[in-house]
C-alpha cells in the first residue's frame, strides 16, 4: 500500500458528478483539483451498507473540507453506472456534492496497493493528498468497519498548521513548541 511520503498515483476516471440528466457523468484526472488539498476515500462495493452511512457522512462534511481549500472524492471499483444507480435509489446518497469515482479496470485500487486480494474489490482506504499531490495521511479499515470523516478532518487541519500536533490535538487549540 502506497503511504505517506509518497506520490499519489496519476489518474484519469470516469466519475458519476450529478443525477441532472446530460451532466451525469465527468472524466476525472488526478490534476484536476491542483493546488488544492485532496481527500481520497474507497469502499468496497455500492449497493451495501456500511458504504452508504460513510459516504453520506462525507458528504454532510463536505463544506468543512471546501472551508479548508480541500476536494473530497471517494470512489469503488464499481462502474460509473453503478454509483449513479446507486444515488438515484438512496435518500442520503442523491445529492452528494463531490465525484464518485468508477476503477472498473481496477489500476487506481492497484496502484495504491488497496484491492483487496481475497473480495477483489477496493479497501476501506483513505488519503489525504497534499496540494503537491504526496500523500500525507493514509489509513485503513477492515471492509467491515467504517471510518469516521470527523477524524480525517481533525487530521486534515493538523496537516495544514504544519507545525507538530499533540494526540487529540482540534483546530484552535495550541500546538507544541519546542
């Protein structure tokens, strides 16, 4: 698995943007958003449950994340086509405000070491890129467990003081002096 320190693999998806009729669908490339923060997050497969309460909790965060020059984008191995049937027929999907991006030929998953080898389907996965496009954050779950869009927040503001952040650390608290 790709970690931090390193270089957030280039890209160029297919991703469901919108349920308006004509504006469904957008090519993605990993330069899309330069010069701005980047969270990346994967799940398993659409049409399952954890997925959703992750997804629509991203998508309730996402002006905080915009508040802080960051693009969210989440994504599965699983087609374009999916993922807009998917929020047509879900209340809390039909009006996410970021791409969900399509890695059906599985090279994104594969380049960031996250398909996982026994469901061949992409990991519960999230990174956190920075403007330069290294990655900064990386964190696993297993596919079972969801993740929480608090956390990577929290982490997202510590990486943007650039300066050292004890555990627990919040945006406005001090940061450590040595």
């Amino acid at each position: 698995m790709l970690g931090v320190g390193q270089k957030f693999p280039a890209f160029n998806l297919k991703a469901t943007v919108s349920l308006e009729k004509g504006k469904e669908f957008a090519d993605i490339k990993d330069n899309d958003y330069a010069g701005k923060w980047k969270i990346y997050f994967f799940w398993p497969k659409d049409f399952t449950f954890v997925c959703p309460t992750e997804i629509a909790a991203f998508g309730k965060m996402n002006k905080e994340f915009a508040e802080r020059d960051t693009q969210v984008l989440g994504g599965s191995t699983d087609s374009e086509f999916v993922h807009h049937a998917w929020r047509t027929h879900h209340d809390d999907l039909r009006n996410l405000p970021f791409p969900m991006l399509a890695d059906v030929k599985r090279e994104l998953t594969s380049d960031l070491g996250i398909l996982d080898p026994e469901a061949g389907v992409a990991q519960r996965a999230t990174y956190i890129v920075d403007p330069q496009g290294i990655i900064r954050f990386a964190y696993v779950t297993d596919l079972s467990v969801g993740r929480s869009p608090s956390e990577v927040l929290r982490v997202l503001d510590a990486l943007q003081t650039d300066e050292l952040c004890p555990c627990n650390w919040q945006k406005g608290q001090e940061t450590l002096h040595v």
